[in-house]
C-alpha cells in the first residue's frame, strides 16, 4: 500500500475512535505535541523506531513518557502506532489527524512554534490575528522551539510566517553574504 | 732481260766469273741489275695499273665511302650525343630548378608551419594565461566569500549566542506583541 494511503488509513482510523470516545479535540492537540517531540528528539526517534527492540520496551517507554500528562485513549493509540511498526509514520499520522479533525470543525491548522510556553490569552489573539493575516479560522496548536530564540513562526497550510530571532538572525546572515 | 740471262748464265759457271767487288760496289747494284729491276717494274706497274686499276679505283672509292659513311654515322653520333647532351643539361637544369622550387617550397611551408605553430602556441599560452587569471580571480572570490561566510557564521553564532542569553521572559512578550501587530498589518 503506498504510504500516503497507509497514513490516510490509520488517520481516519485514529479519528474515529476518538470521535467515538468524544475526545477528538484533546487526542488531535495531544498526538499534535507528541509528534513535535518525536520530529526533535533523536534518542525518543530512535527507540520507537528500532527494530531491534521489543514491542514490550517501546510500549514501556511510551507509557513512561506519556503516561503521566497524556489522556489513556492518545497513549493506546500510539501504542497502536508503535506496535505495528509504524513510528516512522507517526507525525504525518498526527498531522492528518490534526487537520482532519480541524477540517471537520471548518478550521485551519495554525502551528506556532515559540521559545518559550504561551499564556491562554496570548494564543486567542494570536489565533484572532492569524484568522485576520490568512483570511482563515485558525486553529492554534503551540511548540515549544529553543531553536527560535525569540518570537514566533506560524505556518498554516503552505503560509509561514516567520517572526523569530533566529530568523532575523538568518536574514542579516544572508544579508552580509551578498555584500 | 738479257742481263738477268747473262747473270743466271754466270752463275752457272757458263761465263767467266767477274772480278770480285769491293767498296761502295757491294752496297751498289749492278747496272744490268738495276736495268732490268726498272723493267720489271715498269712491267708490273703497268700491269697494275692497266689491270688492277678499276679494281683498285673501286676499293679506293668503297674505302672512301665506307670511310665518308664512318665519318657522318659519327657525325650523327656526335649530334646525337650533343644532342642527349644538350638533353642531359636540360633535364639537369630543369632538375636543380626543381630541386630550388621543392626547397623554396619546403622552406616557404617550415616557415609557414612555424608561424602557424607560434600562433598557436602564443594564442594557446594566452588562453592558459587567461584562464589561470580567471581562477586565480575566481579562488579569490571564493576564498573571500568563504572567509565572508565563515565570518558572518561566527558573528551571527556569537549574536545568537548573546541574544539567547538577553532573551528573558519580557523580551518573549515584547517580540510576541510585536509578533501579533506585525501580523495586523498583513492581509489575506
């Protein structure tokens, strides 16, 4: 089955159980943020994705690391992932998810990635000037990136909007090349 | 006649034998004797002469030919052999001429193969000189840009490094604010 359909499969799967435990805003925003940790942690990569170790271990270590903070149907569901030999495929998975599950409420998935944690008011303006920039209803679903240094970068669909530090940073970099 | 007659008679013994000579009378010859030698060859001279004649005249004659014959076959001989001469000459000069014109040739080709061949060879040092000139300028461009990115990598990591630090909980904001204005300003 090619890959895109496979992904597809186990989204619409995702989403209905979800939907049908009447958790699908909280799965969708949970396996978000666990597909961002898995894209920027190697070691957490590496372990779900080995072949050489067990089902058992990857399934200990997901429980140890999502247990405490992630509702139990979003920790089975990426066991399920997990044990069917599909970790590789988890953020696409997470991301189809997500942005069936906005679709579904007519909304845009806006990923913002900042330094630091946003306050809940901060993100409502935020989503509130996002809507006006794109034009779309936004859904806001925050990253926490040192990389940016400071700032924020949203990207919504193909649209990103880069305001952080280290792209300024980047710019005046490129800026000193061309001189 | 009658003397030679007179003298086989004395030798016979018949007539007296003459006093026994002496002096120039050994080497002379007797008058008789004398006598009858112009005789004799009065008789054979005529002989020859009235018999012999034509066929002498005719041996002359086809002598002479033969001879005239000889002396014009060489005179062909010699035209023809100066003729083959003045051919030989001709050929000769013809071939020192041609001998001049392939080493003219040969000359005016070396020295147009030469000329060509330095041409070349300068146009081709030329090009070599150029090109090397072009890399040389091009390395320099690079080596610059190289040392321009590393510079700005290092200044940049540097200003990274130190805004990092000075990025504190109100600097989030303040960039977060400014974030959320900039973005009011932006239209779908």
């Amino acid at each position: 089955m090619p890959t895109d359909d496979r992904i597809d499969g186990y989204a619409a799967a995702i989403l209905e159980v979800a939907k049908a435990e009447g958790q699908l805003e909280r799965v969708g925003d949970e396996l978000f943020r666990i597909a961002r940790a898995f894209e920027s942690s190697t070691p957490l990569r590496e372990a779900l994705t080995d072949p050489r170790i067990p089902a058992e271990r990857k399934k200990g270590v997901i429980d140890d690391l999502l247990g405490a903070k992630t509702s139990p149907l979003t920790v089975n569901l990426v066991d399920f992932v997990v044990s069917a030999g599909r970790a590789s495929d988890l953020p696409a998975i997470a991301d189809r998810v997500t942005a069936r599950a906005a679709s579904a409420r007519r909304k845009a998935i806006a990923e913002v990635r900042t330094a630091v944690e946003l306050d809940a008011a901060t993100i409502e303006r935020l989503t509130a000037a996002l809507g006006k920039a794109t034009g779309k209803d936004v859904e806001v679903k925050t990253v926490v990136d040192p990389t940016v240094i400071g700032g924020v970068v949203a990207r919504v669909g193909d649209v990103v909007i880069d305001g952080t530090v280290s792209h300024r940073l980047q710019q005046l970099r490129e800026t000193l090349n061309k001189r | 006649m009658f003397n030679v007659f007179a003298r086989i008679a004395f030798q016979v013994g018949e007539v007296t034998p003459p006093e026994v000579p002496s002096g120039t009378d050994l080497v002379l010859p007797e008058i008789n004797e004398l006598i009858a030698g112009i005789i004799a060859f009065a008789i054979v001279f005529l002989v020859v002469w009235f018999k012999g004649r034509g066929w002498i005249s005719r041996t002359l004659a086809a002598r002479q030919d033969a001879i005239i014959g000889q002396v014009k076959a060489a005179e062909t001989t010699k035209l023809e052999a100066e003729s083959l001469l003045a051919d030989y000459k001709q050929q000769i000069a013809r071939a020192r001429d041609d001998a001049n014109r392939i080493v003219e040739d040969a000359r005016r080709t070396a020295e147009t193969h030469r000329s060509e061949t330095t041409a070349r060879a300068d146009t081709e040092a030329a090009e070599i000189v150029r090109k090397a000139r072009e890399e040389a300028a091009g390395e320099k461009q690079r080596a610059a840009g190289a040392i321009r990115d590393e510079v700005a990598t290092l200044s940049l990591a540097v200003a990274a490094k130190a805004v990092a630090g000075a990025v504190d909980a109100k600097a989030h904001k303040k960039l977060v604010e400014q974030y959320i204005a900039e973005l009011g300003a932006l239209h779908p």
